[in-house]
C-alpha cells in the first residue's frame, strides 16, 4: 500500500515535466499537424474487469469527462460503476492525466479511489489506461485495455465511444 503513493507521486512529477519539455518545443514549421484540438471530451466505455485476487470478472461501465489544454495533454475525471455478483453496484472515481502520442492513442493515468459503502473498504489504486482511437465522423470508438494496481492488481478491457466538444 505504501508504493501507491510514491507511484503516484512519480507519475505526477513526469506529467509536469514532460508539459514542461512540450511549452519549449517550438514547432519546425508553421503547418503541423495537430493531433488533437484543445476543448473538451467526453468518453464512455463498457468495461469487462478481472480480479486476478479472487478469479472474478465484472463488469462496468466507465464516464471519462477530460479538458484537453493542448493538442496532446488533458486533465479531468473518471467515474466507474462496477456491477459486483449479487447485485451490487461498486463506485470509483478516478483522477485522470491524458496522453496521446499519436493520434490513433490516448494514455490515460493517475489514482482511483473505491469508494468504501457497506461491502467495499476505501482503497486507493494506481490506474492506468490505453484507448485505441478510430475516428467515425463526429465520435471515436475503439478497443481499450488497462490496469489497476493497488491492494489488488486488476485487469480490464473494453470498448469506449467519445464525443469532443
């Protein structure tokens, strides 16, 4: 549990320093090609989650709501509803950092947080997310896949629809 928080610490400090590196590059000439314009972006995913812990697969449905601030950094938030055995409904909110390297690929990464109800403790998780992006007019759809690491390590996969604003 102690490696969390330094692991979210270490993702932080290189998202700052790689906007940092990205506000110095100045571009090489004066028609490139933008992956992705500044404004908002709102994703949602139907999600299939393994927990390698207790060899269970649940599913879920992930909001991904992100403010791009240029044409390859955003920041924003993910919310996740997590559809447990016997009816029940798990929450978790997540910080979100986004990236995308190229235009066919957004990272997203930071803590995710349960939160704690009558079956499920607090638990704070590592969170990290690979979206594959195919453009279909005015949306994006596409595969993703990520990991959760925290008290448990937990796998997910899916696919997302999106919608920039």
């Amino acid at each position: 549990m102690r490696r969390i928080p330094i692991l979210i610490w270490v993702l932080i400090l290189l998202v700052f320093k790689m906007n940092a590196q990205e506000k110095h590059q100045q571009p090489h000439n004066s028609e490139k090609k933008t992956i992705k314009d500044p404004g908002l972006e709102l994703v949602v995913s139907g999600l299939g989650i393994y927990a390698a812990k207790e060899d269970t697969l649940d599913f879920a449905t992930e909001i991904h709501l992100t403010y791009w601030v240029s044409h390859t950094w955003a920041y924003g938030i993910g919310y996740t509803l997590i559809y447990e055995d016997e009816g029940r409904v798990a929450n978790e909110i997540a910080g979100l950092v986004s990236h995308k390297p190229w235009h066919f690929l957004t990272l997203n990464f930071g803590p995710s947080i349960s939160i704690p109800d009558s079956h499920n403790e607090l638990e704070v998780s590592g969170y990290l997310e690979g979206e594959f992006n195919f453009k279909i007019s005015e949306i994006h759809t596409g595969p993703l896949a990520g990991v959760l690491v925290g008290e448990e390590f937990r796998f997910f996969f899916g696919v997302h629809l999106g919608y920039d604003f």
